[in-house]
C-alpha cells in the first residue's frame, strides 16, 4: 500500500513533521541518509554545539566567577575528552529520543539517500547500494542546508585545521589561536566556546557590525562584552583566501575601507559564513521541481513546490535557517495534508544566540522600523537594575521593547542578556496575540525574576519604569 507521506530528511522539520503526520492518522514514512536521526540540528548543530557551550560556559565561571562570590576552589583542570563524550552522550540521547518517537508513531524509517522520481515514487539508495523504491500520495522535502563555504573562493576543509561548525564541534585538542570568519550566529557561539576553553579568538566580519540581522544596538552591545571577555573582532574586512599554513592556517582579508589586504594565522580557521540549502541528489531538477536563483526550492504560501504532491520545509525554502521554523513548518505541512487549515506568522520567529550573556529578538528591529517609515516607541530597562540579576552577579545588558507609536502594539523585543533565550517567549506570545506594551507592562510578574527586566521595558515603553 502506499504512504500518505514521505519525509526525505528527518531534521526538526522532518521528524515533527513525519510524527505530526502519523498522529493525524496518516501512513508515514521517513527517509535518512545519516546512520543517526535528527539531521543538522541534532547531531552537528544546535544540541552539541549547546552541550559545549554550557559545559564551557561552567568551566569560565569556575576559573574567573566563584571568587566573587566567596567560593574558592582550586584552578579548575580541563579534561576536554571528557567534555566531548559528554557532547556525544547528549547527541546519543536526543537522536534516539527521535528514534523511540517514530517507533511509538508507528512511522516507518528508512536508512539511505532518497531521490524523488516521479510526483509519487522515492527512491532509496542504502549505504551498501541496494535500491528500493516507496509509492506515496505527498512527499516532504526536508532536506535542510549545508556548509555555504566563502563565495567566490574555493575553502579546503579539512575539519581538522580549517573547520566548519562540525569540525568546530570535534577539535581534539583546544588551538592556541583561532581566527573565526564570520561574526554570525555560529562564529559567535563556537568562537565563545574555544575562547573559555583557552584559545585565543579572533573574528573577522565582512558587515560592519557583529551578529548582522539583530537590532543595532544590541549588536553593539553584544561586541563590547564579547570583547570585555576577550574576543578581538575586525570588522568590515572581506575574507578573500584561507589556505593552510606552517602554522596552521593563514586568512587573507582586505579591509572595506582603505582597500588594504592583510593576512593573519591561527592554529584553526572557523568559517561560519552561513549555510545553504541542501538539494544534491534529490532528483529535483530531473522531475521539474523549480529552484529559485539561490538554490531554494521554490513553494507557494501552503509549502507547495511548482509539482502536484511534492512539499518542502525548512532550510531547503525561503525564511530564516532556525531549527523551530523548520519545526513549525512540518507541523503546519502535515496538517494541511491532513486536510487543516494550516498558517505560520513569519513575522513571530524568535532567534536566540546561545553566548553568556544571550541574545534575543523577536518581531522587528529599529532598523527594519526606521526602514518601513513605522513610528514606533523605544522601552528599555537595564539588568544592572534588576535585584535578581544582581543577586546573580549577572548584570550585562538590557530589555529593548519597541511598540508602534500610534497603537502602543508590540512590534518587536530584544533582549541581550542573561537566560534572553527564555525570557524572549512572554515577548513572542504578547505579540502573536496583538499585546501592546501596556497589556506586558501591566501583568503581574513573580518578584524576583531577572523577567521583571521585560516588564520594566515594556512599562518604559508606554509609561514609566519603576526602579529606574
Ligand atoms: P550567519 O549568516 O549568521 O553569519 C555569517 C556571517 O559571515 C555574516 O555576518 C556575513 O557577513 C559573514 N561573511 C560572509 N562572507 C564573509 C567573508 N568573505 N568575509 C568575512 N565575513 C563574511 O551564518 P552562520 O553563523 O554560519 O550560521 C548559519 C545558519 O545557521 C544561520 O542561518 C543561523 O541562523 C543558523 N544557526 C542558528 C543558531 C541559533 O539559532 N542559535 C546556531 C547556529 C546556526
């Protein structure tokens, strides 16, 4: 009999899909090519890449922060094999979670590369090359992204010297020095991580100014406590080669203004330069399915490719490249296929960045205000006047709420700041319901949570802080 659905990538986009699916009461199958579930995010992304980032995140606190607080340890010793099995564990249990949910789902898995032939044939190719093919009704597909590289120059990584997030994810031993392109979201992260472990880090960012896509001011902000904890950044400066060196690796940069090239060496190069679509091997272009002109499958506003029965979700289509838009969009892809309705506000995607202190944002930034001739106003409340965050000793940042001038709606939230990644959700759940400011600013908020900070802003916003 064939399958309702056919999920190609079992990803956060994949899974939740395929799961969402079988749950509706539709016959499921997903197709993988790693041995493991759980794609990107789960095995080489955001699980480990937090497991490193917590673990390491401990171990600064244990050599620069018990101090101040009256507790003396001896010098904290790294025992980074321990760290990375660690990692591994958590990888472990998460990929099989997903496993143990397809199984209770009643989903059937398949190992191996999937290539679409027709409107309703998949064909799998398993690792020791034998093939077989699944009749289905819909495929999915959630194929994610991978590794973008430098655009127009050709990066030899090794994953060793010259790394991506998975390498960077792996390194045996902590480099003396590593220079990061690229002050995105995963230059930011993992260049923290090597940072606490001991490395010296320096990032090179062809935008003027770090973390591009957030609000401005934060952006800034952020910079300055990174640099406080001793990352160096050069900004404004376009990587043009990475080659490996005697040393380990040289970068080639030319600064934007002045049109000066240097060159800089470090133990290991991170790229983190963004990541692009994945469709290698689907057999898209045989079968029609059309690609826009930066490699994205196309869809309707429903997640329809241009051929009847053929959907895609996630970092293969257009919209921001986070694990829980995927997450939502195979949700909403099953329910429609289910014959629900199915809708997702795009403009209420919270992004997080996971360094100490976090990053958070959600909805629209001053700019993006500033841009689309919006009159909006600014709340913001420091943590340094927050009594719990005190207590924490964690007092870097602030609560930015930004509401529209006219309605007092909440049109965007940003926090940077201690737990941001948490408090930003109150903030997304206000605005997917249309809150304004004064509706955040008058909702009673337990005392003392460092979420007062958002209530705070958002009482700047429309009226007055109180502790301020
Ligand atoms: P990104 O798009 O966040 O940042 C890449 C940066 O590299 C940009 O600022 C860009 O200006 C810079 N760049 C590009 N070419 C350059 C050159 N030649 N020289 C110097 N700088 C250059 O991409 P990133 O950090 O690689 O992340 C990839 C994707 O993964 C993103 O979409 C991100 O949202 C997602 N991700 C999300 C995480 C989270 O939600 N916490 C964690 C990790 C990744």
């Amino acid at each position: 009999m064939p399958y309702d659905v056919v999920v190609i990538g079992s990803g956060p986009g994949g899974y939740a899909c395929a799961i969402k699916a079988a749950q509706l009461g539709l016959k499921t199958a997903v197709i993988e090519k790693r041995r493991t579930f759980g794609g990107t995010c789960l095995n080489i992304g955001c699980i480990p890449s937090k497991a490193l980032l917590y673990a390491s995140e401990v171990y600064a606190e244990a050599n620069y922060g018990f101090d101040a607080l009256g507790i003396k340890v001896s010098k904290p010793k790294l025992n980074l094999t321990k760290m990375m099995r660690h990692k591994q564990s958590v990888i472990d249990a998460n990929t099989n979670g997903v496993l143990f949910l397809l199984k209770k789902n009643k989903i059937d898995s398949f190992a191996g590369m999937g290539k679409i032939l027709t409107s309703s044939k998949v064909e799998i190719t398993a690792e020791d090359g034998s093939r077989q093919v699944l009749e289905a009704a819909n495929i999915v597909i959630a194929t994610g992204s991978g590794v973008a590289g430098i655009s127009g120059i050709e990066v030899a990584f090794d994953e060793k010297v010259i790394v991506s997030s998975t390498g960077a994810l792996s390194l045996e031993q902590v480099p003396k020095s590593v220079v990061v392109v690229g002050a995105g979201v995963i230059g930011s992260e993992l260049g923290l991580v090597w940072h606490r472990l001991g490395a010296k880090v320096q990032v090179i960012e062809f935008l003027d100014k770090a973390l591009g896509t957030m609000d401005g001011e934060l952006s800034k902000h952020f910079q300055r406590l990174m640099e406080k904890q001793g990352i160096s950044y050069k900004l404004g400066a376009k990587v043009t080669d990475v080659r490996k060196s005697k040393k380990g690796a040289a970068v080639t940069f030319e600064l934007l203004k002045g049109n000066k090239a240097e060159k800089i060496e470090a133990d290991v190069v991170l790229i983190a330069t963004g990541r692009r679509p994945y469709t290698e091997g689907l057999g898209l272009q045989e079968i029609g399915v059309a690609l826009d002109e930066r490699g994205y499958v196309e869809i309707d506003n429903h997640w329809r490719t241009n051929v009847a029965g053929i959907y895609a979700i996630g970092d293969v289509v257009k919209g921001p490249m986070l694990a829980h838009k995927a997450e939502n969009e195979g949700v909403i892809v099953a329910e429609i296929l289910a014959g629900q309705a199915g809708h997702m506000n795009f403009d209420m995607i919270p992004s997080v960045v996971y360094t100490q202190p976090e990053v958070a944002s959600v909805g629209r930034t001053e700019e993006e205000l500033k841009a689309a001739g919006i009159g909006y106003k600014v709340g913001k409340f420091p943590f340094t006047a927050n009594g719990r965050a005190r207590a924490m000793m964690h007092t870097d940042g602030f609560v930015k709420i930004l509401a529209c001038a006219k309605t007092d709606r909440v049109l965007g939230g940003h926090i940077l700041g201690f737990s941001a990644g948490e408090m930003i959700h109150e903030v997304t759940v206000l605005m997917e319901f249309g809150g304004s400011s004064e509706d955040l600013g008058r909702t009673c908020h337990a005392h003392p949570t460092i979420s007062e900070a958002v209530r705070e802003a958002a009482l700047a916003t429309f009226s007055k802080p109180i502790h301020l």
